[in-house]
C-alpha cells in the first residue's frame, strides 16, 4: 500500500478530498453556530445534508485515487501488490457507499450509512494486519538482517481498529447520553494517538523521510483535539445555555475543518516531492556507473525508499526519497 502515497496522481486526489472534507466540516460548524430557535433548524439541517454530500465527493476522491494506483500497478504486474490494492479499493468503496447512504437518509436519521463505512475502515486495517503478518514471516526468515517494521505495521492496524469502530457508533442512539459520547469521543483519541506515535517512532527510524511530516502530524493531531472537544462538549454543554450550546459544538467542527485543510496542505507538499523525485537530475558520480542508456530511476522494489537507480542490468545503492539523493548498499544486496 506504500504505492498510494509514491503517486503523484493519488495524492493530488488526496488532496482534494481532504480539502472538500475541510469545508463539509466548516459547514456543520456553521450549522450550529447559527442555533438561534427552532425557526433556524431548518437552515442548520440543510447545511448538515450538504455537508454530507460534501463527504460523498472527497470520498469519491479518496476512491479514485486507490482505483488509480490500483490500475498503474496492474499495467506494471506487480500482482501482489495489485492485490493488495485491489483490497483496498474495495474498502474505499464501501467507505463511499456508507458515506452516500448517510447523505440520502440525512431526514430520516439512519445510521447504517456509518456501519458501512465502519466496515469499509475496518477493511483497510484488516489489509494493514495482513501486511504486517506477511512482514512478520518474512523478518522472522531473514533473522536479525534487515530493519523490522511488521511491529508497526501491527500497531497501525489496532489503530485502525479503534478508529473504525469509533466511527460507527451511531450517533443518534446516544444523543442524549454524554457517558456515551464521552466514550466515543476517548476511542477516536486512542486511536488517533496511536497512529500519531507509530507514524512519529517510523519517522525517528527514517523509514518516512518526507521534509513535510510535521504537517501531516499537525493535521492529525488536531483531528484528535477536535474530538477532545467533542468529549469536553459532551460533559460540560448540555446543560448551559443556547449560546454555550452553539459555541460548544461549533468547535470541534471548526477544528475539524483546520486539521483537514492541514492534511490538504501535506498532500499537496507530497505531490511536489514526488514531482521534485521524478525530475532529479544525474549526479556525476551516478552517470560513472550507468553504462546502459536503459538505465533510469524506478520504484525501489524492496518498498524502503522512493526510487532506486536500476544501471540497465542491477540494482544500485543510489536511491532517491523526497528529491534527496542517498545511498543504502545493505538493501540493494537483497532486491
């Protein structure tokens, strides 16, 4: 699945996804900053309904942009991979589908929308579980060679786990009820967390060497506060006053909305390495050892760096990851 973030067309995608969740985020803020009576209930429905289909079109994003990686990887045969993608285009899917459900039953309240994509979730950390046991065996194969990740890719998918069963707690069944909102509010944190710390202790380890990685932290660090908010809301809200109840539930969708513009903003840092990586120019001491004119940059098959320099008949040390060229002998040994 590390594919999904070496394309450039993916994350563009990814791009304005996130950015179209920022703004169906602002407008559920907006939705209940505007509480003034029951006459403004309409209008605040109105916004929660088009906030809704604001999430249809980023998760149609989210959904091209695995579908796009899925089909390059296709026309390449790398067929484990491919397989792997395909899996998690199929979660995006019915990520996307419970996300069109919730916008055409947005009157009626249902909450079976959420349980799809609750499931489509929860289908990405079963892919990620599968990949970590895969890691697993083949690190436990090669001994104490090699740098171990199946430890993360484990901690990734529990984090994935906590986040999708988070998501599809139906909100209405505990409306009224803020120990279960409360409750809700703690799982999506923990979640969050985790991801948050696995992404910073692979960062600490170099296996995520992007110079913007303090943005994506930024952008999912705030998720987690906006649902601390979420929390604090619950327990302290309800029973103040009409303006505490607009300015208590505003925020945490006005949060929202910055975190998601932040992960906009990542992705669009994202496309620019990778455009920087694919335009790289030949260092002197590179072109010394390329003798072949088939010689290029390609996907590191090994899935440790972005690119790695194939001479026209092997693999080289020279790899290249965010524009910034470096050299890994160990792993070019062993692809």
């Amino acid at each position: 699945m590390v594919e999904l973030v070496r394309s450039r067309t993916a994350m563009a995608l990814a791009m304005g996804g996130a950015a179209i969740w920022a703004l169906g985020a602002l407008l559920v803020c907006l939705s209940s900053a505007l509480l003034s009576g029951p006459e403004s209930l309409g209008t605040a429905q109105n916004l929660l309904t088009a906030s809704s289909w604001l999430n249809v079109v980023a998760g149609f994003a989210a959904l091209g942009a695995a579908c796009y990686v899925t089909y390059t990887t296709f026309l390449k045969h790398l067929w484990p991979s491919v397989w792997e993608l395909a899996g998690a285009s199929v979660a995006t899917m019915l990520f996307v589908i419970g996300l069109l459900m919730a916008a055409t039953s947005s009157d009626s309240n249902s909450d079976a929308g959420l349980i799809v994509s609750a499931v489509g979730l929860g289908g990405w950390a079963v892919l990620v579980l599968v990949n970590a046991a895969r890691r697993a065996l083949t690190e436990q194969s090669n001994g104490a060679g090699g740098q171990r990740t199946a430890h993360l890719w484990f901690a990734t998918a529990g984090a994935l786990v906590a986040i999708a069963v988070a998501y599809g707690i139906p909100p209405n069944a505990s409306a009224n009820d803020s120990t279960a909102q409360i409750v809700d509010s703690t799982i999506w944190l923990v979640g969050l967390v985790a991801l948050v710390s696995v992404l910073s202790v692979a960062r600490h380890r170099r296996l995520i060497l992007t110079e913007h990685f303090s943005v994506l932290i930024g952008g999912l660090s705030l998720i987690a506060v906006a649902k601390l908010a979420e929390a604090i809301a619950a327990g302290v809200v309800p029973s103040t006053s009409l303006t505490s109840l607009r300015v208590g539930f505003s925020i945490p969708p006005f949060i929202g909305a910055i975190a998601f513009a932040t992960l906009a903003w990542a992705a669009l840092c994202r496309v620019g390495e990778l455009s920087a990586s694919s335009h790289q120019a030949i260092s002197p001491l590179q072109a010394s050892v390329v003798p072949d004119t088939a010689a290029s940059w390609k996907p590191d098959p090994g899935n440790v760096h972005e690119l790695r320099w194939w001479d026209g008949t092997r693999w080289t040390e020279h790899v290249l990851d965010a524009g910034r060229p470096s050299t890994d002998p160990a792993q070019a040994s062993r692809v």
